[in-house]
C-alpha cells in the first residue's frame, strides 16, 4: 500500500515552500526601487500572485531533509476562478538513484496525487480540501509536519509566501540583481510566538540565539526568499539550517553558515496565458483511489 507520508516527506515543499535560478543573487545592486517596509513585501507579493488571471512557472528543486537527496524539474499551473484557485503541479524527480513522477491537481474540491515510481505502476490518492481547510483554521499545525507537505499542491503559491509571512520575521531586504533583474532578498528567523507556539520545548528565553540548536533537524532555522523588485513574483526560496549558531552573532549575521534543506527555483514565469479548466480536473477511471484525508490531517498535527 502506498504510503503516502512517505511521498509528501520526500517531495516536501516543492513549494513550499524556496529559490530561483541556482546561482546566487549578485551582491552589485542594480538601479533600485524605494524599499518597501518589510512588513508589507510579502504580502503585497501575494496580493499580486493572487490577482493573476492564470499563472505558468517552470520549476527546478532540490532538497535534503530526511537524508534523502531530491532533484527535479516540474510545472506549477495556477488559475483564480469562482471555487478558487485552481491548481495544478507536474514533477519528475530523482530520488537517490530512482526516478519517480509526481502529479498533483488541485479541483478546489479534491486534491488529486499521482505517483509513478516504476512505469505502469501508478498509485493514486485523494485529499478532501474541505476537511484540510477546517483543520487548517480551527488548529495550528506543528510546524514540523508543515514542512513535512507540499505547501504550493494545497495552497498555492499566493498563500504560501502568506504563511512564511506569518511564521518569519524578515528584517531589513537587501537590495540586489539575479540575471540583471532588481531584486529583494529577504532572509527570516521565525517569529517568537510561532516558535512558542509549534515547539515550546525548543525556545530558550533568547530564541535568536539559541533556539536553532534545539529544534529538529529536518526543521529550518531561516527562510530566505527573492522577489523581483518590479512585480514583487517570487524567483527563490530557500529554507536553511544554520550549521554553527554562534551567540554573539545575530540571527540576522550574512557571515552566519547555512545548509540548505530545500531549494524552489522559478526558471520561467507566464502569466495571462488561456488555461482550459478541464487542465485543473482528474478523472480517475477504473483505478483504485486511495482516500488520504486522514493521513494527511494526523501528519498535519503531529509535531514528530
């Protein structure tokens, strides 16, 4: 039976929840745009992400966070109508020396997930929205389960910086250039209140200096994120693990040393393109459907 904890840990966050083009930013900024206050970029980002008629990304990830290496290429198709955002993500990925793909298709009713580790043996889940957007609002998730799920297969892109929003603090974004496009760089340390609120057990009373050390390790320490400056879309995000936290740095420090748990890189962005609605509806057939609501519901509130 498959097992689909397993396929969601794996491919975790292609989305969510991080980067862009797999060069870093250059530090030589370009002719810059007042800079915005923090507390308003990311969710001036989702506004526009959300008001797009229909959006096309080209995707590239990587990620490490349960020692298994994933690298893989894959689509994010995205669309407002009157049942909300439709979604639709195509992936083919390299898990250690396998191949697997991975489709995800978002309804606004049912999320669809179908996974191909060997061809002509695909298996097929399905996750009631509904019941995930009730538990979603009347709980907080552990934050280890939420970077546990694929973020963009259930909410998007546009709520998705909207939830990083709420859990990270991005102070003070730099200016910069990536392919000679102006750029904002943030990077975010959560919130003293997420952190009270996910892992009371982890936060020491300075929770900037101490808390990397205590918390999982598959769980990131900072988020760093980059949006173009002209319309706030989002090219990079990363989630990263601080490999020596060094007290008398702050959290803040550029100096400071990072793993990299997951790299989203958005390689080529279309938006306004026609995008049929039967793009955004799985018709399963004659084959067996897995329903994995509450699978997904007991990870989302499981902090281990």
């Amino acid at each position: 039976m498959w097992n689909l904890r397993h396929a969601l840990s794996v491919t975790g966050a292609l989305v969510v929840l991080a980067a862009v083009l797999a060069a870093r930013a250059e530090t030589a900024p370009p002719p810059m745009l007042p800079e915005p206050p923090e507390e308003d970029l990311l969710r001036n980002a989702a506004r526009q992400l959300q008001e797009q008629p229909t959006l096309r990304v080209n995707l590239r990830q990587r990620s490490d966070f349960f020692g298994d290496a994933v690298t893989g290429s894959g689509s994010y198709l995205q669309k407002s109508s009157p049942r909300g955002l439709l979604l639709k993500m195509e992936w083919r990925l390299a898990i250690g020396q396998r191949m697997t793909t991975l489709q995800q298709v978002s309804d606004g009713r049912f999320l669809w997930l179908r996974r191909n580790d060997v061809p002509g043996d695909a298996r097929l889940g399905r996750v009631d929205l509904a019941r995930v957007e009730a538990a979603w609002e009347d709980r907080p998730a552990a934050a280890g389960a939420f970077f546990r799920t694929p973020p963009l297969a259930f909410v998007g892109l546009p709520r998705m910086l909207l939830e990083l929003n709420q859990h990270f603090h991005f102070p003070d974004p730099r200016s910069g250039s990536m392919g000679g496009v102006p750029v904002w760089v943030l990077r975010g340390t959560w919130k003293q209140e997420s952190l009270e609120e996910l892992w009371p057990e982890s936060v020491p009373a300075d929770a900037n200096r101490g808390a990397a050390a205590t918390l999982p390790p598959h769980v990131p320490t900072h988020v760093q994120i980059v949006l173009e400056q002209a319309d706030r879309m989002p090219r990079r995000i990363e989630y990263l693990r601080a490999v020596a936290t060094d007290p008398s740095r702050p959290a803040e420090d550029t100096s400071r040393q990072f793993r990299r748990l997951m790299t989203l890189e958005m390689l080529e962005i279309v938006r306004g393109e026609p995008l049929d609605d039967t793009l955004f509806f799985y018709e399963p057939g004659q084959q067996e459907v897995i329903d994995q609501t509450e699978h997904y519901l007991q990870n989302r509130t499981s902090r281990h």
